[in-house]
C-alpha cells in the first residue's frame, strides 16, 4: 500500500479490496432487508440500494479483474471504484469498516502527481 488511506489512488486498491467492500456492504443490506416487511417503502428502497450495489460490484470486478494496465482501465477502475464506495460511506465510522474503503481522488500515482503539479499541491 501507498501513503495513508486517504492518498490512496484506484491503482492502489485491488479486486480483493472490491470484494470485500462488496461484501460489507451486502451484509448491512441483507441485515437491513431482513429487519423490514417485504413490500414496505423501506425495503423497497434497501432493495434498490441492493441492486445498485451489484450494478456497481459488477463494474468494479471487471475493471480490476483485466490484466492489461491502459488509461482506460486505469479511469474504468477510478469510476468503478468511486461508485463503490459511495455506497458506504454511511458506515464509515461503524466497527469493520476498512479506511480503504473510501473514495479516492486519482487514478494512479502518475495522476495523482500530475494534480499536485498543476494545483500547487492543494486538494
């Protein structure tokens, strides 16, 4: 691992770190699922989060299981992974969360570089 989790770039996480956060994130809906009647709005919307996470899980494994390093699959991984991790951000400061787990700022190191030159550094 690079720096601290919060200068992590997508070029730093793996698809084991997708699975994972893949995971925690399916057992706090399916927790949630099970605690809520079956038609009801709130598990209507929990089961649409559900989806969504498989949508996004789904890009997230694609990306970082290819092989070949472009920049297209370095801003693939970027995308996917951002999207990913939004959807935990509700449970950052719960037991078992990673601080991986967060979004991140750049695709790789070259672009996080690339940023500090033209910004002068600032975020």
């Amino acid at each position: 691992m690079t720096g601290t989790a919060a200068r992590l770039t997508a070029a730093d996480l793996t698809l084991a770190d997708v699975e994972a956060l893949s995971a925690f994130i399916d057992t706090r809906l399916r927790t949630a699922l099970a605690r809520h009647l079956s038609g009801s709005d709130t598990w209507k919307g929990l089961l649409a989060a559900q989806l969504v996470l498989q949508r996004d899980a789904k890009a997230a494994r694609a990306a970082y299981g290819r092989t070949e390093n472009t920049p297209e699959t370095e801003q693939d991984r970027f995308r996917s992974w951002n999207r990913l991790a939004v959807l935990a951000l509700g449970w950052k400061n719960d037991a078992g969360f990673d601080g991986r787990w967060r979004p991140v700022a750049h695709p790789s190191p070259d672009g996080a570089a690339a940023s500090a030159i033209l910004t002068g550094g600032r975020r």
